[in-house]
C-alpha cells in the first residue's frame, strides 16, 4: 500500500503562511487512511529527511510571496541539493530530497503545491485571495493521494 507523506509548512498566526497549518486541520478531519502521513512545520529542516526517505510520495504545501495574490502553481519537485548543501537549516524541498537519497537511499516522487499570499502580517485570517483558492488546494491533495491508491 502506498505511503504518501503530506508536508505543510506554514506559521500561525502570520496570515497567509498560515496556509499549510489551515490545510493540516482539514486533511486530518478528511483523511483517515493510517498510511497517509500528515506533518505541520514551520519550517523546512533536516530532521524531514528521514520521514520522506520512508514515504511513496511526498506533497509539500506552502504559501509564498508573487506578484497574483490567490495564484496556486503546482511543480514536480527533483532531489538537488541548494547552496547551503541538502543540510541547511533552511532547506528547500529539492534539498530534503537530495538529503533524503544520500543518507537514507530513497527519495520518492514529489510535488510542490503553493499560493501566492497577499497578507503575511500578524493576524490568524487567511486574505480572500488565498482563501478562495483554500478548498481547491485540498481537492488537489486529495486527488493527488486518491490517485496514488
């Protein structure tokens, strides 16, 4: 049975990074596959690598800053270690693969799905841009896991 590990990075209360840990709430009320695993974080780091190096596919979720408020991109994610070396404290996903692969020998297949935020300021609310697109980032998930069984 596939394992596929969902990553949400994300801070709380700071607006529209909020994102992931808001998408962690939801997937865990609508997932209750015991093989999918579900992890919030604030922040990409190494102590990830040996989760995904066990996982069938890894989904990171994240918002980030861009010109279209709302505008949601989705991108197959490569092992390749970044400029600090795939054992930075600010990792990237292709980092966390790349570390994945040399110290545990498995990197699975990823994908990164983000938001372009519009507000990253101190509050719990998540801006009408980021979240008119919030349920289709779940569909997307869902499909995504559904599609792996």
């Amino acid at each position: 049975m596939p394992n596929p590990l969902i990553g949400l990075v994300g801070r709380t209360p700071c607006g529209d990074d909020g994102l992931g840990w808001r998408a962690a709430e939801r997937l865990r009320a609508v997932v209750h596959d015991p093989a999918v695993e579900i992890l919030s974080v604030h922040q990409l780091t190494p102590e990830l690598m040996d989760p995904i190096s066990r996982a069938d596919r890894v989904i990171f979720i994240d918002a980030r800053a861009g010109a279209i408020p709302g505008e949601v991109l989705e991108s197959t994610v490569e092992p390749q270690a970044g400029p600090g070396g795939a054992f930075s404290h600010h990792a990237t996903p292709a980092a966390l693969l790349a570390g994945a692969l040399a110290l545990y020998g498995h990197a699975p297949p990823a994908t990164l799905l983000t938001v372009t935020g519009a507000d990253f300021s101190l509050t719990e609310q998540l801006s009408p841009a980021v979240k008119d697109r919030f349920d289709g980032v779940i569909a997307t998930v869902l499909r995504e896991v559904d599609s792996d069984r």
